[in-house]
C-alpha cells in the first residue's frame, strides 16, 4: 500500500477506495517542463507505462485524458470516444482551479472536481502505470484496472505517437 507520509488528495482517494498503489518519488528539476518525461527518466521506468494528465474541453464539457508521456492526446480521439464534436485543449488555469493540482502535478485521481476521465487503451497492456500522486516529483504506481475504478474512467486510443 502507499506511503502514508506522501499523503495528498490522491493517495487519500486510493486509500479511501482500498486500491493498493505504491509511491514512487524523484526530485523534479523546477528548470524542466517535460514533466513526464523526466518522471520516466527519472524513476527508470518505461515511457511507455507513466501516463501525463491533461485536461480538455470537449463540446465545452471538461474532460481528464490521460496519455502516455511518449505520445499527444488526439483531440479528435478524444471527442469521438465520448460522442462530442470538437475538443480543444483546456485552459491551464482552469485545468488548476478544476482539479486542485498544479501544472506538472496534476493526478487523475482525487480531483477536487470529479470530471469524466479517458484513459488511453495502451495502458491495459502493462501490469502497472504510473500517473502524476499530485505533485511534481510525485507518481504512484497502480495497476490500470485501478485507475479507472478510482476515476469512474473508461479505455479509448486516444494518443497518437509523436
């Protein structure tokens, strides 16, 4: 189970929901932006397996789509597998206010609004992922199926590769 002094939102929502997890922690260089990135390379793991947060508005309808930080969202992936129209990217300050996290730190779990969630299909490939615990330089690791019982989530391939 996870580290109860890494205490945040989202461990809160794993414990409370009895979703095992472990934490996973590097020191996060404020200089960098490719937050995923440097969390895969960081903690040695796949690029592949550790998933980036990003919020959108589809139909202006907030949405979580969590990708892997290799690849994009694809926008247009994203509206068609929740039957919207348009989507475009939205904006980070409301991204922030929305979910109660930071740029870089924001965890699809344990938001401070509860938004429909997307998580890519390549993720039910892997035993576990990573996803952002609800800070920079703070990740937990839980199995896919967690996640989006932890989320109310569903699978669409919405990344493309870059």
């Amino acid at each position: 189970m996870g580290s109860p002094t890494a205490s945040t939102p989202a461990t809160a929502a794993l414990v409370a929901l009895g979703i095992p997890f472990e934490t996973r922690t590097y020191v996060h260089d404020p200089a960098e932006t490719d937050f995923g990135g440097e969390a895969a390379a960081a903690l040695g793991v796949a690029p592949e397996r550790v998933l980036k947060t990003l919020l959108a508005e589809v139909d202006e309808a907030l949405i979580v789509a969590v990708v892997p930080v290799a690849g994009l969202l694809d926008l247009k992936a994203l509206a068609a597998a929740i039957g919207g129209k348009r989507a475009r990217m939205a904006d980070p300050a409301l991204a922030e206010r929305k979910t109660g996290y930071v740029i870089g730190g924001i965890s699809p779990v344990g938001q401070r609004t509860a938004l429909r969630t997307v998580v890519d299909g390549s993720a039910a490939g892997f035993d576990t992922i990573l996803v952002s615990g609800g800070r920079r330089g703070f990740d937990v690791e839980l199995a896919p199926e967690d996640l989006l019982a932890a989320t109310g989530g569903t699978y669409a391939d919405i990344a493309q590769a870059t």
